[in-house]
C-alpha cells in the first residue's frame, strides 16, 4: 500500500517539530521585543526627565543673568529651528509663562500666528489621528508647567509591543531655584514620538530579532527534518523486511546500526524472524515426516496384511494337500499376526511420547542382573541367528535408577536391532561404565556398520538405512526411536557411531541410583 506523503511519520514529525520551533521562537521574540520596550520606556523616561531638567535649570540660570528668556534661550540652546528639528533626537520646544503663551524656542512666535493653538499645531503635525484626550493631557500638563509642577506623560496609545510617546513638561525657574519665579515652560519628547515612528533603536531591535528568529526557524526545519530520518530510516527498513516475510523469504533481516529503542525494536524483530523461520522450517520437516509416516505406515501394514490375505485365499480356494501345508500356512499367518501386533503396540507408545504421557515408575536395579535377564529372554534368536551374546557389565557397578520395563524394552530393542545386522558368527556386546552421576551403556556389534548418511537419523521414527524397507533386513523402523524416547524420558541422553574395528555402537546414559544396599536392588524374573 502506498503512502502519500502527508500521511508518512518523517513529515508529521518533521511538520510538528517546526510547528514547535516557530511557535516557540515566536514566542520568544515577542517576549524580547515587549521586554526590549519596556526597558527602553523605562530608559526614555529617566533620559527625557534628567535633559529636560539640565535644560530648564541652565535657562532659568542664564535667564537670572540676562533677564531676558530669549537670550536665555539663546545662549543655551541652538538658535536655528532646524537644528532642534532635524539634528537632534528630542524635539524641544520652549513657550513663555504669558497669555497667550508665546514660542520662544524654536522660533514660532505668538500661537496666534499660527492657523491653531500651539498643542493643535504640534499634534496635528505629528500624529494627525490622535485622540481628543491626548490633547488633554498636553494641556494639562502645560497648565501643571505654569504652576510650578512636573509632568511626564505620553500622548496617542501604545501596546506591550510598542514604544510609548513620552513627552515631559517642564518649568523654568528664574535662576534655576525651585520655588523662583516660574519665566517659562519647557516640552520635550523624542523625534519618533512626535513623528509617530519607531526609534531607530528599536526598529534595528526588532530587525534584528525577525531575522534571528527566521534563521533559528530554518535551522530547525533542516534539524528536524534530518533528525526524522533518524527515526524513521530504521523503520522504513523494518516495513521493506516485512513485506519481503510476508512474501514467505523467512531468510530476511533487518540491518541497522541504531542503538536506541528502535535498534532493540529492530532487534527483536530480527529475533521475530528467525523463531518464525525456524518453526516454518520444523512446520515443513514435520509436513514432509508425516507424508512419509503415512507412506511407512502403509507399506508396512500392507505387507503383512497382503501375505494373510493371499493365505487366506489359498486355504479358502482349497490350495493346501496335506496338513503339513496347512500348518505352514498357519505359521506364517500368526507371524505376520503377531507383526503387525508389534507395529500396532509401537505405534501406540509412540503416540504415548508425543502426547507426553509416558510417565517411567523408576526404581533401583542391578544393571548386570538386567542385562543377564534381557539376554536370556532373547537367547533363542540368538541361537537361531548363530550370534554370540555379551554382557560385559561389572557387578559392582553402581545401581542404575529406571523404570524395569521400560530398561528391559531398551535392550530388547537394542539387541533385536543388533541381530538384524550381525553376520553369523559374530557377537553382540553390552559394557557399561560410570561417568559422574551418570552410567554410559555400550551394545557393540560385528556387522557392517551404520552408513555415514544415515548416523544422523537413525533415530527418527520410520526411517530404515534400506530404503526398499525389506522385513529381512530390519522392523518397522520405530525400535530406535522408542529407545530414544524412554532413554529421554529418564533424563539421558542416546548416540550412535560406527566401531573403527567394524559394527555399530548404541551408547546411552541413565542416571545411577544412590548407594544402596545389595538386598534393596530390584532384579526382573525371568519370563
């Protein structure tokens, strides 16, 4: 399925973290610029009280030597209007104490003059949409003048975002004394306030901060959208690996070096993987071993099953002439009767182990007493097979712990197998040892051997070295894997080599019984 791009992980991050970023530089700008402002206020304020009162102490002090405030003014201040206006940051203007008030500096001359009043005139000219009450303060504050009093104040609006429009009234005292005759008023204010601009201050601030702010913007996209590919490169892998499961290549893994969350997440799909391939693997072997158990089943009970058939017949359609014919029939139907009575208990123990109900009663027994009763049972097939048996296991060996019936399945299994593939004239020998807390059993026999090819499965259910699976040449091919199954479900282990002499060797190991005395040994009757 295909993702569009909107919809991808990477590009959500990546949008978000510059949402985030602009925001929070956003943010961060406006909080310098208000506090930026507010100092700047706060600065303008002290800067225009302190000029403004340096300036009408040394004209009350110049006027208390001239007695004239024009030439007070004049030796103190710039004489041409255009210096005031357009050299200097503050706009100063200067108006005697009369009615009407009269511009002494710069040099305007009597308000009446002019097409308003002095505070129309300078409002009007510098901010034409101020408010009614802004020019209420100014004339307030030039009456507060008259009367001896301080005023600073601002005229038009500002924000948080905003510089304030200061300006300050102050009195002119005969001789720079307060308390003096009060001969003028003097009004002061910034270039900008009264132009309603930006200080130049301010304006480079605030370029300053847009600036930085759209740099850290992008820088931050870049990040964040270099940074997503971090998160999302591993699993962008971990979805192209799952697709290639999904298309049954359990074989796929994903390859990354990220040693974070997403390095154990990748991790452990990788751990996924190889438990999903492995029981793919063991779903297949167990598909292909029950094809071929259903194949050996049928083989097998059809060999015997066609061979009573076939006799029956015969004895039927009156083939047999005498009784000695009929007695032969007769042998060969109960053995291959009792054949297929062997497969079918065989079958059942098996299903037994892989329903796990196979629960040994162990108990204490001599090992040699074992061997001697197994061997004795099975004494007639190995005369009949000219095949000497030996039990070559010490009598002070320590006791082993097993289940009796189960230990004497194993040896008759073992031993039957062995006569299978030993020539007349060989022998078959049982030795056992002590190995720790363990007792290694070793049935050696003089045949040919296991083929290399076959050591590895010997023990598999069904599986027969000849594979044409002739009755003379060995059983249903179950016997060793019944060994395995009760020599495991003692807590032992079973392996099978070939003798460098000639022969194979079944070795296996049982647990050993603690010390006991001889009298509390458990031995098998001999049936």
């Amino acid at each position: 399925m295909r993702v569009h791009w909107w919809h991808s992980i990477r590009w959500r991050f990546a949008l978000v973290s510059i949402l985030v970023a602009l925001l929070a530089t956003t943010l961060l700008a406006i909080t310098l610029i208000v506090a930026i402002n507010y100092y700047y206020s706060v600065d303008l304020h002290q800067r225009l009280t302190d000029i403004a009162n340096v300036t009408g102490q040394r004209v009350g002090v110049s006027y208390a030597q001239s007695g004239s405030l024009i030439k007070a003014v004049n030796s103190v201040l710039p004489d041409t209007p255009a210096q005031s206006a357009q050299n200097q940051d503050n706009l100063l203007i200067i108006l005697s104490v009369h009615r009407p008030p009269v511009v002494v500096y710069p040099h305007y001359g009597s308000l009446r003059q002019r097409p308003a009043s002095f505070a129309n005139l300078l409002i009007a000219a510098t901010d034409p949409t101020a408010r009614k009450g802004d020019y209420t303060k100014l004339t307030t504050a030039l009456i507060q003048a008259r009367q001896g009093t301080t005023t600073i104040d601002q005229i038009g609006t500002s924000g948080p975002g905003t510089p304030p429009r200061l300006f300050v009234t102050e009195p002119i005292f005969a001789g720079g004394q307060s308390g003096s005759t009060i001969v003028g008023v003097l009004i002061m204010m910034p270039r900008s306030a009264a132009e309603n601009t930006v200080p130049p201050f301010l304006e480079t601030i605030r370029a300053a901060i847009l600036l930085a702010s759209v740099v850290v913007v992008v820088l931050a996209a870049i990040v964040a959208i270099l940074f997503s590919r971090t998160i999302t490169r591993p699993l962008a892998r971990l979805t192209n690996t799952a697709h290639v499961l999904a298309s049954g290549d359990y074989s796929a893994r994903v390859k990354t070096n990220a040693q974070s969350e997403l390095g154990e997440l990748a991790n452990t799909f990788n751990e996924m993987a190889g438990r999903l391939e492995k029981d793919v693997d063991e779903l297949r072997q167990q598909e292909y071993l029950r094809r071929e158990l259903i194949m050996n089943i049928t083989h097998d009970l059809a060999t015997p099953l066609t061979a009573i058939a076939g006799l029956g017949e015969s004895l039927v359609d009156g083939v047999n002439q005498n009784r000695e014919d009929y007695e032969a029939t007769g042998r060969i139907i109960v053995r291959e009767t009792l054949r297929l009575r062997r497969l079918v208990k065989d079958l059942h123990l098996m299903a037994k182990v892989e329903a796990g109900a196979m629960q040994p009663q162990p108990k204490v027994l001599r090992l040699a007493a074992v061997v001697d009763e197994a061997l004795a049972v099975l004494t007639p097939e190995f005369e009949r097979a000219n095949v000497e048996p030996r039990n070559n296991v010490p009598y002070d060996l320590p006791p082993v712990w097993a289940d009796p019936d189960m230990l004497m399945r194993v040896f008759s299994n073992l031993c039957d197998n062995a006569l299978r593939h030993t020539p007349p004239g060989g022998a078959i020998m049982v030795d056992a040892r002590q190995q720790e807390n363990m007792l290694e059993i070793a049935i050696t026999d003089t045949g040919k051997g296991i083929p290399a090819e076959a050591l590895s499965r010997v023990f598999d259910r069904f599986y027969r070295a000849d594979a044409s699976r002739q009755v003379n040449t060995g059983g249903s091919g179950l016997g060793l894997a019944i060994v395995q199954a009760i020599v495991e479900a003692h807590g032992g282990r079973i392996r099978a080599e070939n003798v460098p002499q000639g022969g194979a060797r079944i070795i296996f190991m049982l647990p050993a019984a603690e010390q006991a005395p001889i009298w509390s040994y458990t031995t098998i009757p001999v049936r």
